[in-house]
C-alpha cells in the first residue's frame, strides 16, 4: 500500500464511535514519549499527520487515517500520559481494552517501544494479550539511533530470542530520525492489510 495516501478520517472516544467495523485496520500502541507520532509520520512520508492526536484533549482519541478504501490505521491513545487524572486514565484503558478485544477490524498490532527502555509493564500486557488472543503483533524497538548499532543488535536479539516460540510475535529496530526500518515496517503492514 501506498501509506503516504494516508489522511485523518476521525477521532472516535469509544469504539461505539468508530468508523464501521467492516474494514481492514493497523493499530499502533505504546507508552507515552515510545515514538509513536513519529513513526507515524515517518511511515507515512508527512509532517503533521498524527499531530493532532497529541493536541491536548485529543490524546485519548483513537484517532483513524485512511490509506484507501477499507484499509486504516489507527492511532490509540498513548499509554501513562502523564498529565492527565487517574480517573481519566482507568477510563482510557477500558476503551483500549474495549477496541482491543471487540474490533473486528483490527488485523494486527504494532507496538512501540523505546529501545533504551523495553518491555515495561504496559508493553508486557500488550504481548501477553496478543499471545493469548493470537493477535498478529509486531514490536517496534524505537530510537534505535540512541543506541550503538552492536548494543541495538543486542537489544533486538534479546527480544527477538524471548518471543521466538510464538510465530505471530515479531520484532525489527526503528528510527524515524534517520528512517531506519521503515520499508521494513511497509512491508509487514502490506501482509496484514492483504495486498
Ligand atoms: P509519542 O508520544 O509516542 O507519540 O512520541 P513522539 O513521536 O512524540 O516522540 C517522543 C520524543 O521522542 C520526541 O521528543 C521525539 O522527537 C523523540 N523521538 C521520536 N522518534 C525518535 C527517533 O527515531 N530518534 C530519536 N533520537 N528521537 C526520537
């Protein structure tokens, strides 16, 4: 697919409010700061594309961008967002579940994961969802330019080694800074969004 076609469609509070669920869609997850928005943009070629999901009051939003007809990708809230109230927060988690358990539409899962710091609480309840629901789900290890190229190898393997036995759970290195792993990243969405 061509993801530099990729526009706003909507911003959707609950799954209620989602765009009919009879398309083929990507969702991308990740704590707060993991890179999402970046990675985002980088996929698809634009500046501002997922910007506006961090506008305040937007943040919460599962923001939809349409590709081409039938085939979104989805941006869910960050998660641990920090300024936001706790009350907030558990409401924001129940919709992520919500959307998670009950969207048809959804087709696989991309993870972000800051490199520096992998696999925190919240990434290791998205992994153990994905394993159990059988949920295609592939782990970003961003801001690879951080790191040494050996170190990020190292970093990837480790990861790599650790979820070796389930064949739907699969991991690369990213860097929207220098676009590393971005054709990489194209291709594997091409698989799920079937072209
Ligand atoms: P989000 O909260 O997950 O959407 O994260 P952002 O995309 O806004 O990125 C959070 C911070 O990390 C920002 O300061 C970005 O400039 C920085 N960042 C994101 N991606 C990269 C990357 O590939 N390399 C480096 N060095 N910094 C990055």
């Amino acid at each position: 697919l061509n993801y530099r076609k990729a526009h706003f469609v909507t911003s959707a509070p609950t799954l209620k409010q989602c765009p009919p669920d009879n398309a083929l869609e990507v969702a991308f997850a990740g704590r707060s700061n993991a890179g999402k928005s970046s990675a985002l943009n980088a996929l698809t070629g634009s500046s501002k594309l997922a910007r506006t999901s961090k506008t305040p009051g937007r943040t919460q939003l599962i923001n939809f961008f349409e590709i081409e007809e039938n085939r979104y990708l989805v941006d869910l809230p960050g998660y641990g967002y920090a300024k936001v109230p706790e009350a907030m927060k558990i409401k924001w988690q129940k919709h992520l579940d919500d959307y998670l358990t009950n969207r048809e539409s959804l087709a696989g899962v991309v993870l972000l994961v800051d490199i520096r710091h992998p696999m925190k609480e919240f990434d290791r309840m998205i992994l153990q969802w994905s394993i159990e629901s059988h949920m295609p789900l592939h782990i970003l290890l961003t801001k690879a330019d951080k790191l040494k190229s050996g170190v990020g190898k190292q970093a990837l393997n480790k990861l790599k080694n650790e979820v070796k036995e389930h064949d739907q759970v699969t991991v690369q290195l990213f860097s929207s800074l220098k676009k590393t792993g971005v054709t990489e990243l194209a291709h594997h969405l091409d698989t799920w969004l079937g072209v």
